[in-house]
C-alpha cells in the first residue's frame, strides 16, 4: 500500500518507467489524491487527516486533522492557494460533517463550515 513516483527513463530491466520514491501508508483512504501538478500531492487518509507530500521527492511537507473520516476527494483551487476536503463528523448523523479550506503552502485551516 502507499503511492508511487515513476520517471519515464526506465530502469535497469528496460522497463519504460521505474520508481523514484515511494510513500508506503496504510492509512490512505479509499478517496483520489489531489496535486497542484508542480510541488505537491495531497492524500487523503483515514481518521480525517490530510498529507502532503513532495512531488518530486516523496518528502512529507504538512499533515492536518480535520477530525471525523474524509468524505469525498481532494480538491485542490485552481490558483493553487487551497486545498478542499469534506469530513464527516463522528456520531451517527449521516448529515453531519464539515467541509474545510486548507493553505496549499502549510495545512493551515483558513475556514471550515460546521
């Protein structure tokens, strides 16, 4: 489990793409990763967090709770400014959850709805 970072200037089988790092997590959620497509991808994991990691390097950036399960993709804004994700809350309300404006730069929360 976890993601993978390919190159296309193959490797040593003469495969056409070999891996370049590698984020191994048990945690991910069953939810599309997001990426500002130039520094970072964000993931979705389970109990609610989000983690950022390096495009190139696979290197951790930020992690963030938003409490509850993630609900639904990641959205990253298209200025490339914030992150979007929506948490269902713990309880049993089907109805109850939040949905979070995260910075792209830190994992800062800038506005959550309840």
């Amino acid at each position: 489990p976890g993601i993978h970072q390919r190159s296309q200037q193959g490797d040593a089988a003469g495969l056409p793409y070999s891996i370049c790092w590698e984020y191994p997590s048990r945690e991910l959620s069953k939810y599309k990763i997001a990426s500002d497509n130039s520094i970072q991808i964000i993931l979705p994991l389970v109990k609610g967090r989000l983690q950022s990691v390096d495009y190139k390097t696979g290197t951790p950036l930020w992690r963030t709770e938003l409490g509850g399960e993630i609900d639904s993709d990641v959205l990253v804004e298209k200025n490339r400014e914030s992150v979007y994700a929506v948490a269902k809350s713990p309880g049993e309300d089907a109805a109850d959850f939040n949905v979070s404006r995260l910075s792209l730069s830190t994992g800062i929360p800038i506005w959550q709805t309840k």
